[in-house]
C-alpha cells in the first residue's frame, strides 16, 4: 500500500472526506488530515471535536481483501500505531485499554473511530479515523480526569512542549500502520503485533467487568489474543472476549 496525503485547513470531517472520495474510486492509502473539523465523530456517535491547530484529525481510506468478519481488527492495529508513533517521537511510555484507547499517565489522548461500507457480505472499502490531542490545554469537566494530551504530559515531567508536531505524529502513524497493514492482509490476524500490545495492555492482569448482554461478570484480564479477543479468565476459565460484541470496563478508575 502507498500513502497519498491530503491537508485541509478545515473539514467537516476526515472520516466524511474518505467516504466521499471512495466513492468516487480514490486508491487505498489515501490519507486525509486536517487542522479543525466541524463534525467530527467518536465511538458510539459521540462527538470528538477537533479545534483549529490544536489536535490531529487523520483519516485513511483502506481497500482490504480480507474476510468481513476480521475488519475490526485494523482498529487494533492503528492503536499499536498510535502508541508506537507517540513513543518514537516523545520521551512518553503509552498504555492500551483493549481495544483501542491509547493512554498517557493513565489518560485517554487518542481516539479511533473505524467505519465500512460492505454490499453482499463483500468488503467495499474501510474508513479508519485518528484524532489525537496534542496541543489540547483544557477538556470538559467530564473529561478532566480521563484525558490528557501530548502537551500536558510532556510538561508534566519537565520537557520541551515545544517539539511536538501535528504533522510528524501524522506521518508517523500512517508509516507505522502500514508496516503492519502490509502483514495483515497477508495473514488476516494479529500476531504481527500480539507481543508489543501486550506489553502496553494496560487492563492486563487487572480485575475488569465484562458487560455481555447475555450476562455481566467480572474476571482478571490475561491479555489480547491472534484475533483481537480478551482473554479474561473467571471461575478457574478462561472466556474470549469479542470487541464488537461487548464493553469491559476496569473496577477501579479508568481503566
């Protein structure tokens, strides 16, 4: 796959913009980022706003040929390249809270919203969407506690804010989502980044609560499988969590 990049100085959303060119036959590897977005989307319809110059909106228009039913797991994968751009430019360690929130000192700078358009169980194409805070100074009251950004952390232990770069982490996302995206559609699992997730699977060995609609139950999280589960042991078994079929949530804080 090759990067193609296109910057806007505003957007309604980058997310939007990859569908619309989709859809009018834009090559896998397409990259649209921009400097605000109007109408900028999270996980479950929640709005991820997006300041002028303040955050990192991207988007990448991907073309895979995998099964349908492995899709969710490119979510997975731009979590590890999220963490790992972050660490490869900034003197900053990153967590995972499975399946895809990146933290900073236990807090939330990333979020990842991936969307596909599929017709006869076959896969058109997939969206994947990144917003980053990274220059961010104040968050909601609801926020405070659970959100951070590059910024504050870098401050917090004494360094230089002033190296961090919308348009480098941009660069360094996609670069390192390629790599393994590369893999990926070769393998259609995600042992290409098994070992480095766990390492960074903040819930691992941590007591959760897994909201399955067929019944909630709490569990110690052992870490994340091949196919993007949560292996949870409870009651002396251990239970594959599906991502798309429920929510965990840690017992004691956020994560």
């Amino acid at each position: 796959m090759e990067i193609r990049r296109q910057y806007f100085e505003t957007i309604d959303s980058t997310n939007l913009e990859i569908k619309r060119i989709a859809a009018t036959g834009a090559l896998e590897g397409t990259v649209i980022s921009a400097g605000e977005q109007t109408a900028g989307r999270g996980r479950s319809g929640h709005q991820w706003e997006t300041p002028k110059d303040v955050s990192l909106a991207t988007s990448i228009l991907l073309r895979p040929t995998v099964k349908i039913e492995h899709v969710s797991r490119l979510t997975l994968i731009a979590a590890m390249a999220v963490a790992e751009a972050v660490e490869s430019l900034y003197d900053l360690e990153t967590e995972i809270k499975w399946p895809n929130d990146i933290l900073v000192n236990r807090k939330k700078i990333c979020g990842i919203l991936t969307e596909m358009d599929a017709r006869e169980n076959q896969v058109q194409y997939v969206v994947v969407g990144i917003g980053v805070n990274v220059h961010t100074r104040e968050f909601p009251e609801e926020l405070r506690e659970k959100a951070t950004s590059l910024d504050l952390e870098l401050e917090r232990l004494g360094m230089d804010r002033a190296k961090t770069s919308r348009r480098d982490l941009d660069e360094a996302i996609w670069n390192h989502f390629q790599k393994y995206y590369d893999v990926f559609q070769r393998t259609e699992d995600l042992q290409c980044i098994l070992d480095a997730y766990n390492k960074r699977l903040v819930n691992r060995e941590r007591e959760v609560r897994v909201l399955d609609p067929l019944g909630a139950y709490t569990g110690v999280a052992k870490g994340m499988n091949e196919r993007g589960e949560l292996l949870v042991e409870t009651a002396g078994q251990l239970r594959a969590v599906d991502s798309g079929e429920v929510s965990v949530r840690g017992i004691y804080g956020y994560v």
